[in-house]
C-alpha cells in the first residue's frame, strides 16, 4: 500500500523534474512488472487492480480504467514467472517495455470508447515509445538493486546463522 | 723551590690572574670597534650549532603545542566545520528566497498592471498530473481561498490553464497543454480565429487548428486568446507561432505554437477571480472589449 503511494506521490512531484523525451517515468508499472514477475498471475493482478485502482482515485478521472488495465498488465506479465529465468536481470526490463506498450495501447483505446480521443499515432509515438524505454531502463536498474539487496540478506543470513 | 715559595706561589698567580682578568674586563666594558680573533672565531663556530638548535627548539615547540592542542583545535575545526554548513544552508535558503521574491515581483507587477481588470488570487503549484496522458497541475488554495471551477489561471508570461476541480484546500487546472484544455485563440496581428489546443505529436507545444489555407498565418505571430468561449478573457498571451502545417485534407492547415509559460517550472500562478467591469482588451485594434461579462469561472460573492 505504502509503496504504490509513495511511487504515486513522486509521479506527481519529484518526476516531472526528470522528464525525458517529455515524457515522466511511469513507476507503478515498473513496481507492478517487477512484483508480478516475482509473485505470478494471481498476486500480479491483484497488486495491479489494487494499484490501478488507487491511481484512478488521485486522478479523479475515469474511475476504473487504470485499475482494469493494470490488472490485466499484472495478470499476464505474472504469467511469466514460471517460464522465464528470476536471475535474468533483463527480464524485467523487456517485460516493463512490453508492458508499457500494451498499457499504452489498452487505455488508448478504451479511453477511446469513454470518449477520450487522443491520436493514436501520435499517441504511440510520443507518449508510449518514450515512455516505454525510460521504464524499461528504471526496470533494469530497480531490479538489479533488487537482487543485490536480496543476495546480501542471504549472505547475511547465512553468516548469521 | 721550597715548600714556602711554593704555597706564595699559587696566591701570586691568582692574584695576577686576577688583575689581569679585570684590565682586560675594563678594556673590553666599552663598545669596541671589532671583536677580538678569539671572540669572533667562536662566535662564528658556534653559530651554526645554535641556528640548528633554535630551529629544532622552535619547530618542536610548534609540534608539542599541536600535540599540547589537538583536542582544542579538533573541536575548533568541528564548529568551523558546521558553521560553514550552516552557511552554506542559509545562503541556500537566501537564494531560495531571493529566487521566489523575483518571481513574485514579475507577478505583482502582473497585478498591477492589469489591478483595473482582473482580481487576483496567487496559488502555489503543490503537485503535478503523475500520468503521461494528462496536463494538468494541483495548486495548493482551493474554495477556502476563493477559488472556483472554470476560474482561468496565468502567470505574468502567459495563460496556463482553467481550474477544472476544487476542494477546499486544492484545486486541479487543466493546462491549455492538455488535449481537453482546446479553447479559442487567433492571431494578435490579423485578428485571425481558430482553436488552440495541445499538440500530440509535437510533445510540449500547442496547435491551432482548422486554419484556413489562405489565411495569414506565419512564423514569429504572437497568439492570444480570442475570448470566444466564455472562459477565457480576450487578449490574454498564449505563445508564438514556430511553424506551419497543411492539414492531411488540403484545405486547411495548422499552426504549431510554442507556449509562452514554461509549464514544467511553474512554482506560484494567478488565479483569476474576477474580470472586472470595464476592462479594455491588452489586444491592440480592439475596440469591443468582452470586459464586464461575467465568465462562468468569476467569483460571484466578488462581483457584489
């Protein structure tokens, strides 16, 4: 709960200071893509209806559709924790950019269908490819920190015990 | 010698010595032109044996009252340590604050100039919209401070949006950037209309629309706001026409403008409460202001 919050509240604050191509990092689909990796289908799409739903609430804007694709996103990004390597620390990377992709292109086009219509193309082309790199970038980086944390509790238990 | 003699003998020389001692004593009392060879001779052997000594006396004495004053100079080197951080965060904060007086300088001279048009009520900007897909910002005032829905929101550069939601202590405005802040604009120069609306595929700047293909619009023109629409006053600064695009159909085209306000450094805004009666359009060649018309966004407890 904290930490979806917490990545919200710096999208909102501390990101747009480090916008690249115009575009913001999109930190909940990288927490939501590494969590649903780590923890499968179930807990994945959970955590994204969870956080999708959370995201709808501050935006106060089409409530329900960022909660919907979010769940989907950690449904099947959750569906490649038995077939892909946990050590692989490219993984998370070029699931994210998939991802954003598919986010992007999911609430293109249902937000087409509540009547928000943004050009696709240029949608495509100036929101989602940036957008997509730049996550898949902080993927890469918030994973290997990731690991690294978790080998050094390892080796700390270890030695503890 | 005799034994007699020789007892005489030691007081004698002692006595001569001693006579001797106090001539040569009064001759060398006075200040003498030179020293004697002898003098001078040890003078100059001892010399460089007492520089070496001095040195080493003085140099360990500097040592030992290092050593004698570590501890003092170790907490005197802490204080001056944390004075200068407390420096450097004070001279931070002074910039800070010589940074927000300019910008609410280049505000308040905003005000004044335009104090016989508009009520102003200044907001900061508290967050940002955390999607790619929205423009929009979060003030930090909302209905306790006046604010309502559909009140426009400017700096001294130019237009930024219109408050689309409120709260009692927040307000959400939806910048002209954003693809449902479209609202009416033209040309200062020729008068001439069209829709002004963020661009998507030129990320950060604006486009006016459905321009006829005839119509002159060129690079450099300065846009502002047409009035039309009921939201926003007429003559209020938008941006500068950086190029021009034909519309796919053939018939029209389009012009990219680049907007007067940096949205992404924007720390306070003006919210506008009310445009007063009698305001003359900041548009040059416009006699007909819109001036007095009470637009939906115009505080009514302001206008009584």
């Amino acid at each position: 709960m904290l930490l979806w919050l917490a990545a919200l509240i710096l999208e909102a604050t501390l990101l747009p200071a480090f916008k690249m191509a115009g575009v913001k990092a999109d930190l909940l689909t990288v927490f939501l893509t590494i969590f649903a990796f780590l923890k499968g289908a179930p807990g994945g799409a959970a955590a994204g209806f969870f956080c999708g739903l959370l995201e709808d609430l501050y935006l106060a804007k089409f409530l329900g559709l960022n909660a919907l694709i979010r769940m989907a996103t950690g449904y099947l990004v959750g569906l490649s924790k038995d077939w892909l390597n946990r050590d692989n620390i490219l993984a998370p990377g070029i699931l994210t950019f998939v991802a954003t992709v598919g986010q992007g292109f999911l609430f293109l086009f249902i937000s087409y269908l509540a009547g928000f219509k943004y050009p696709w193309l240029a949608g495509m082309l100036t929101v989602v490819l940036p957008m997509a790199l730049y996550n898949s970038s902080l993927a890469v980086l918030g994973y290997s920190i990731y690991q690294g944390g978790a080998a050094w509790g390892s080796r700390k238990r270890k030695t503890g015990n | 010698m005799g034994p007699l003699r020789r007892k005489l003998m030691i007081p004698l020389i002692l006595v001569l010595a001693a006579v001797s001692l106090y001539f040569v004593m009064r001759w060398t009392a006075l200040e003498r032109e030179r020293l004697s060879v002898i003098e001078g001779a040890l003078r100059d052997a001892l010399a460089p044996v007492e520089k070496g000594i001095t040195l080493v006396v003085n140099k360990a004495g500097g040592w030992l009252a290092v050593i004698k004053n570590y501890s003092r100079l170790q907490a005197e080197n802490q204080a001056l340590k944390e004075e200068v951080a407390a420096l450097r965060t004070a001279n931070i904060q002074l910039e800070e604050y010589r940074q927000e007086n300019l910008r609410l300088r280049e505000l308040l001279n905003f005000t004044e100039v335009n104090r016989n048009a508009y009520d102003f009520v200044v907001a900061p900007v508290i967050a940002r919209n955390p999607s790619n897909w929205y423009q929009s910002l979060t003030l930090g005032l909302g209905t306790a401070a006046g604010l309502q829905k559909d009140q426009v929101v400017v700096t001294s550069r130019g237009v930024v949006g219109r408050i689309t939601a409120v709260t009692p202590r927040t307000a959400e405005v939806l910048l002209i950037l954003d693809r449902e802040g479209a609202l009416g604009g033209m040309i200062q120069v020729n008068r001439t209309p069209g829709i002004v609306e963020g661009s998507p595929d030129y990320r950060g700047y604006l486009q006016m629309i459905h321009i006829a293909r005839d119509a002159p619009v060129m690079e450099n023109q300065v846009v502002v706001t047409s009035g039309l629409g009921g939201i926003y006053p007429r003559g209020l600064f938008l941006g500068t026409v950086v190029k021009i695009l034909p519309e796919p159909d053939g018939l029209m085209k389009r012009a990219i403008i680049e907007p007067s306000v940096d949205f992404d450094r924007l720390e306070e805004v003006l919210v506008i409460t009310r445009v007063k009666e009698g305001i003359a359009d900041a548009v040059p060649g416009v006699d007909a202001p819109l001036a007095g018309s009470p637009y939906p966004g115009s505080n009514p407890a302001a206008s009584l």
